[in-house]
C-alpha cells in the first residue's frame, strides 16, 4: 500500500472516531514528518517501513524538539501502526517491540500562593471586560479546566442553584464540576451585566467579546502575558494550563481526595493527576509535619 493512501486511511479512521480537532491536527502534523522523511528516502510502500526507520525518524526529531514532543511522535507512529496491522493493510508491525522513548522527569512549575493572589486580582471589576477577565482567572483556578473548556463553556452549562458546571472537554467527553460560592456569586454578578452588555444580542457562549460574539483561545493567552509583563512576574511556563496545575496541587494540599481532583479535571487515568500534584521539598515538608503519625500522638517512650 502506498504510505500516503496508508495515512488517509488512517485518517478516515480517526475521524469516524469523532475525534477533537485539536487531536486531527496533532496526528497530521506527526505524519506529515513521516511523510516527509519517507520521500527522502525513497521509501514508497507502507511495507517497506522497518523499525530502524522510525528510530532515526525520533532521533532526527530529537534535535529540533523537547523529548516530551518525541516521546508524543512515538505514540501516533505506534497508534498508526497499530491500526494498520489490526485492519491487516499491514503483514508486519515494525513498532511492535519498539519501546517508547524515556523523558526526564521534571517537576511541573505552578504559581505560588502570593502569585495566584497577583492574577486573581489583577483585573479590576468595574467594567465588564475587567469583570468577564476576572471571572476567567476564578474559574480557571478554582476547577482547574482547560482553556480550550473555558472558552466554550455556554450560558446553559451553568447552573448557579445547583453550583455545578457542564464541561466538555477532550474527545466532546463531558463532566459536571462543582462551583463554590465564592465563584457563584461573580457568575451571578456576570450574568446581569453580560445582559446588560449583549443589549439584546444573542450568543450561546458564557465569555463573550467586546465585539459581542465567542472568544477565541489566543485572548487568555494574551491575558497571561498582559499579566506576565506588568506584574514583572517570571518563570518560563506562565499560562492557564499552569493555573490548572496550581488548582490540582492546591487542592490536594487542601485536602481534597485525588480521586475527586481527577474528576474534576477530567482525567481518564490517575497516573496523569498524579502528574499534576507533584509537591516540592518544602510542600512535602509542610504536609509530613501536619499529619506526621509519631508527632501527632502521645506517644510512650
């Protein structure tokens, strides 16, 4: 079979799956390298494809991105092997015993508690746009969703009687997520004045832009950086996904089970949470004096 007829089937495959668009565009990034480095070695047949080819394809990719990003080429080659042996287009898996590249593990960057102050507060709320940017940063903190959920949460996903919200998220996959009633009661304030600021125009979606219609991803990224840049706040990764982090971390610190962090936030497998509330020496240190067994008891010596 010819490796670009493979890819489309492929393709064909995953979108029956009624896969995100945001995960169809991951995969024909991945494969177009693919692509591109077959043709430049002359390899014109699916079959043709060996092992060795795919190990050089991560290594050339090693050199121009982070290990992480090899380490998510490695698992779509695997997924579009995988099918294509399952549906037997292919005789031969060439990833079959190929292992998945290792990454260093590193402790994920979340905002410190003096930070999150900073941004919770950065927007006045005398305006509506100041309002709507606030809300944002309270909601992003206080359920850890994504932003890409955020930006699509409509005005009929909220229910401030019973303080819950419905989020879809990854793969059109829904959850309902508790609102406290810090949070509810900027909703309900938002609510009025986004009546107020719509002035009788329709839009489905929560946040709405000064030009009355849904946001787009790219304004909380400009958000972040405003934040970043008048605050002279630093650190590399300064986004909402490091609000998520915070959120995850936080939570648990508080208290709450990890099993219900990952409900919240909407994770299939634990083994991802547990990526997100990874303490840091002085947390960990914090947390074993608070519930350290021997120094919680009187003990007899």
């Amino acid at each position: 079979m010819d490796i670009k007829l493979a890819v489309d089937v492929f393709f064909i495959n995953r979108k029956s799956r009624n896969l995100s668009k945001a995960t169809m565009k991951w995969y024909k990034l991945t494969l177009e390298k693919l692509l591109e480095y077959t043709q430049r070695k002359e390899i014109k047949k699916i079959e043709d494809v060996q092992s060795y080819h795919i190990e050089e394809l991560l290594v050339e990719q090693r050199e121009k991105v982070r290990d992480i990003t090899v380490k998510d080429f490695f698992v779509v080659y695997r997924a579009f092997f995988n099918f294509l042996f399952d549906e037997e287009y292919i005789e031969r898996n060439p990833m079959k015993k190929m292992k998945a590249p290792k990454v260093a593990k590193k402790i994920i960057r979340t905002f410190s508690p003096e930070e999150i102050n900073k941004i919770l507060n950065f927007f006045e709320t005398n305006s509506f746009l100041g309002l709507r940017n606030h809300l944002a940063m309270c909601l992003l903190f206080s359920t850890g969703m994504r932003r890409s959920e955020l930006i699509n949460i409509k005005v009929h996903d909220i229910n401030t009687t019973l303080e819950v919200i419905k989020i879809t998220g990854k793969g059109n996959k829904q959850r309902i997520v508790p609102i406290g009633r810090a949070v509810k009661k900027i909703l309900i304030r938002y609510l009025k004045e986004r009546e107020e600021f719509l002035d009788g125009r329709y839009c489905d979606y929560l946040m709405v832009s000064y030009v009355r219609r849904k946001l787009t991803g790219t304004w909380i990224l400009h958000l972040f950086h405003k934040i970043k840049e008048e605050l002279g706040m630093e650190g590399e990764r300064f986004s909402p996904h490091t609000l998520r982090h915070s959120f995850a971390r936080t939570a648990l610190l508080n208290g709450m089970s990890i099993f219900v962090i990952q409900k919240i936030m909407g994770h299939e497998d634990l083994a991802t949470t547990r990526k997100y509330i990874a303490l840091n020496d002085k947390e960990i240190r914090t947390e074993h004096a608070k519930f350290d067994p021997l120094a919680n008891r009187d003990w007899e010596y």
